[in-house]
C-alpha cells in the first residue's frame, strides 16, 4: 500500500500541474473564440482599402423616397432591464434586423448592446445607439464604440466584404469614405 502511494504520487502531481495549465491556457482563450482575425489583420485590411483607387460611377439612387406613414407599433424589450420602449413597426423591425446582422458577423467576434433603444436605460430618452465590443485574439481589452443605425449598416456592409455601401434608395457610397468609422469601431482608432 505505501508503495502504491509513493508511486502514484508523482503521476498525480503531474496530472494537477498538467490541469493548471490547461486552466491557464485555457483562460487565455476566451479572446481567441472568432476565426483568430487579429487587431493588426484587421489594421491590415483597412490599410488595403485606402490605399485603393477610389470606386467611380456610382449611383446616386433615387431621388423620390416615400417613406410611408405608420401607425402600427411594437414594444421593443430591453434585454438588459426587461422593460419595453415603443417604436413603429419600421424602425422596431430596423433594430432588430440590425441587432442580428451585427451579432452574425463573420470573421471578427462582437458583443452587441443594445439597451441604448430601452428609454427606461436612458432616463426616457434613448441614445438610439448599438455599443459593440471587438474582441481580438492580440489584444487584452475589446474594441468599445457606439454607433447608430446608419453606422451599422455601413459597418455590415464592409463586413460582407462589399467595397460599395448601398444605401437604402439604391444610392452608393464608397466604402473609403467610411474608412474613419471603420477604424474606429473595428480597431479603436
Ligand atoms: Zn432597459
């Protein structure tokens, strides 16, 4: 019996310190969970778009856009507080598509927050605004920014791999002219 312990002693140990660093290591990865896209991949790709010729002929889209009047509304519920703010049913379907085609982007890893919508978050007045986190395998703290409706179709856009954002009347802006957001939101800068 005290054989058996004296020999297995050292197997156990072994098998602690081996759990210790799988613990450590593992702890480490919880930056690394996207496809490993990192800040300076990112820096990278961004450095590429404006070095490239500016996009010519593009459309300007239409010029009349009726937006049609609605009356209908639907309670957007705020995940963080449970309560609910009321929008039309245009800009509550808008949110929430965004707030989806945020959270599925690929190729960078986002925590999307969106009580900026909830007036109960926001002393009744929403900041109408999406906080997106980028997390980098290379870098300790996430990416934090703000951005509006707008600059999140724009942002999806770009992520989608599109060099021309479309806008909603068809017009079309090159995503150069983007790049100050971009870098603002995917790299902090
Ligand atoms: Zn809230």
């Amino acid at each position: 019996m005290k054989t058996l312990i004296i020999k297995y002693i050292p197997r156990a140990l072994l098998l602690v310190l081996l759990y210790i660093a799988l613990a450590c290591t593992g702890g480490r990865q919880v930056y690394a969970k996207s496809d490993g896209t990192t800040s300076s991949d990112m820096e990278e790709k961004l450095d590429s778009l404006a070095a490239q010729p500016k996009v010519e002929r593009l459309n300007p889209g239409a010029m009349c856009y009726d937006t049609v009047a609605q009356n209908d509304t639907e309670n957007f519920i705020c995940l963080k507080c449970k309560k609910a703010t009321k929008y039309p049913l245009g800009t509550y379907n808008q949110i929430i598509t965004l707030r989806k085609q945020l959270n599925a982007m690929k190729g960078i890893n986002v925590k999307v927050i969106d009580n900026g919508f909830c007036e109960h978050c926001n002393n009744g007045k929403p900041t109408m605004k999406f906080v997106l986190y980028v997390y980098y395998p290379d870098k300790k703290k996430p990416v934090r920014s703000e951005i509006d409706m707008s600059e999140a179709e724009i942002l999806i856009q770009y992520m989608e791999g599109k060099r021309v954002f479309k806008g909603e009347t068809g017009n079309e802006i090159d995503m150069k002219d983007f790049l100050p957001l971009l870098r603002r939101v995917l790299v902090g800068k």
